[in-house]
C-alpha cells in the first residue's frame, strides 16, 4: 500500500515542522528565506533535501555527518529561471529538450529547460516493499509549448530505510503525436575532494578518458591551459587522483568511454576520500550510455561531478545533434531514467572499490 500527501505551498513556512514519520524515515518542511520551499526526508543514517517545486532539484545531501555537495557561492536556493542563477545544489535533472552548454548555433539556456522548471504540483509518498520502507518526493510538470513539444515530466526521489544512497528518477511522456528531442543528464554535483581517487570500471587511458578539448564560452583560457589540455589528453591518468586542486580552475571536462555494469546490470564508480569513505553513483548504462566529468576547484566554485550519466554529451543541442547523439522520443511514448547517488563508509568503499576494479582493498 502507498500513501500519497499531496504539497501544497502554503504548508511551507521558514520554521521546519514534521509532516510525517514512516517507521525510521521522516519528512519535515521548511522554506529557505529566500523564499524557496524544501523537504528534507531522513533516515538514521543521514537525509537529502529536496526542492518540490523548483525543478525537483536535490539541493543538499548529508549521511553519517559527511555533506556529499559542491561548495559555491550560492549557500542557500534563490528563486531563479535558469540553473546560473542558483548554482550551488548536489544534483538536477538537466534537459529535456536541450542540453549542454549552447554553442554556435543554439538559443537555449545552460543545460536546458528544467533544471528550474517550476513544477505544476508535488507530493510525498510512502510504501514498504522487498527492499523495505521507503519515501519519495514526487513531482509533476506538464509542459506544452505552441508550435513546439508538449510532455508530461514526473521526477522524484526516493531514500530507503537505512540507506545511505537515494535514487533519482526522471520518467517524461510525449504527450504530442509528434516525435520530440530527448537530451538528458542527471547533473550530479559531488563536493570537491583534495586528495580524492576515482575507482572506475575502465583504464585512464586516452581510449576510456577522453578530454574536452573544445573551450566552451564561460571557460578564457590561457596558453598555460590549453597546454594543460594537451597533455591530459595524452594522459588523462593525471586526474585519477585530486591531488593537484589548482589543475582544475578552470574546469576540466572529460567523457569516460566503455564503462562496463556489474552483476547488477548497473554501472559503479566511486570517488574514494582520504579517509577511506566515499561518494558513489549507479545507473543503467543502456538507457544512459554517456558519462561526463566535471572538475571545477576555484574560489567561487568547488565541484567533483565525477560520473553525471546521460543519453547525451554536454556540447550543447547542435553539436551533439552532430555527432549523432540526439535521441528522439515517439508521440505517446514514455520514457524513464534512474541514477542512484549516494555515500559509502570505509567498510562499503573498500568493497565497492573491490568489486569496481578488481584490485583494490
């Protein structure tokens, strides 16, 4: 049985109050003073906070004390139309119909229209399954522009009992007749961490780790730069290890090749902190066959989004309808993409590392 409690904006006020506890997981509402509302829904080992109604975003998340979010100048959500605005969350869904950063030739926005996207209503949820208890923020946006796309979009989040990883879901339907573009990536934008190692399926070898050697407008690059770029393309096992933050202002962007699933079907990758911990990400490399990184380190921004999985690159709509890697979606189809974001211990990362490369205790 699932219980539904649908969000209504007025029930959000700047004092957080519970709204419900579902065995060891609870939800509480508060809004920022920014005017932006939140939930947070917890369980004994940490909890994520989710934006219901801006772009189902996940701002914050936190388990056994570890923060698992970019650092920025944005210490709180703004109300905001695109992502520039409000720059500082772990994870949001970028696209629909858009990607990437606009390139010569393009007219829309950073990484789409969603991220922002005001939802038409949100909910919470609550069940208990083979899996156990869990709870979900849900969410709903149909979005219709005349001469243009028409979808319905019902992202949500859901955190189990005792987890300490949470699942991010998109599922978009082409409400039209027409075939629309798809172009999605879960933007997930993990703390930067000095000294941090990468533990992914595949070699850092030029062949697995590609580089971006294409400067996107935001990025003004200087001859020490692009030289830099060269030889990480030559060898880009330099960024195995975070160990050197000052490589990474400005950002490095790379697209990791051939990643293999596990006996899950799901591909893992890890980036492993000093002390043993770790943060990790998981999805289906079939629905979400591109994986991007991107390291930023600089006074306003510090981020290790080591592994964003998406049906697309980042080059912006025309670049990757050029490279072939704009997917169509049929009229009255669906579509659903989830990626699992999360923490790991000491004891679960030396596992998680094990079973990722084979070679590590």
């Amino acid at each position: 049985m699932i219980t539904t409690i649908a969000l209504d904006r007025t029930a959000f006020a700047p004092q957080e109050r519970l709204l419900l506890r579902h065995g060891a997981l609870s939800a509480t509402l508060f809004r920022y003073d920014t005017g932006v509302e939140a939930i947070r829904i917890a369980n004994g080992r940490g909890s994520v906070t989710v934006l219901p109604f801006m772009g189902q975003m996940v701002w914050r998340a936190s388990f056994d004390g570890v923060e698992l979010a970019m650092d920025s100048m944005f210490d709180r959500p703004r109300p905001a139309t695109t992502i520039l605005e409000t720059y500082g969350c772990l994870a949001y869904h970028a696209g629909l119909l858009r990607n990437g950063v606009p390139g010569e030739g393009d007219t829309h926005p950073l990484h789409g229209e969603f991220p922002c996207l005001p939802m038409d209503s949100a909910g919470l949820e609550c069940g208990q399954d083979e899996g156990g208890a869990w709870l979900a923020v849900t969410g709903m946006r149909d979005y219709a522009m005349e001469f243009g796309a028409h979808y319905r979009a019902t992202p949500r989040v859901v955190l189990r009992e005792g987890a300490t990883c949470f699942t991010m879901v998109m599922e978009a339907e082409n409400r039209s007749a027409a075939p629309m573009d798809l172009m999605y990536i879960c933007h997930a934008n993990f703390a930067f961490v000095p000294g941090g190692r990468i533990v992914q399926p595949v070699p850092f070898d030029s062949a697995h780790v590609v580089i971006r050697t294409a400067i996107p407008s935001h990025v003004r690059p200087t001859a020490d730069y692009r030289a830099l770029l060269d030889e990480l393309a030559v060898d880009p096992g330099r960024m195995e290890r975070l160990d050197a933050p000052e490589r990474y202002d400005p950002e490095q962007v790379c697209y990791i090749k051939g990643l293999t699933p596990g006996s899950d079907g799901r591909v893992h990758v890890l980036l492993r902190r000093p002390e043993g911990d770790g943060f990790t990400v998981a999805y289906d490399p079939i629905a979400l066959p591109h994986t991007i990184r991107w390291v930023l380190n600089n006074s306003d921004q510090r981020t290790a989004a080591f592994a964003m999985p998406g049906t697309c690159e980042p080059e912006g709509y025309t670049a990757e309808r050029r490279k072939g890697h704009l997917r169509e979606l049929a009229g009255g189809a669906r579509v659903v993409f989830a990626t699992e974001l999360g923490y790991a211990d000491q004891a679960g990362a030396a596992t998680l590392a094990q079973r990722i490369s084979g070679n590590e205790s």
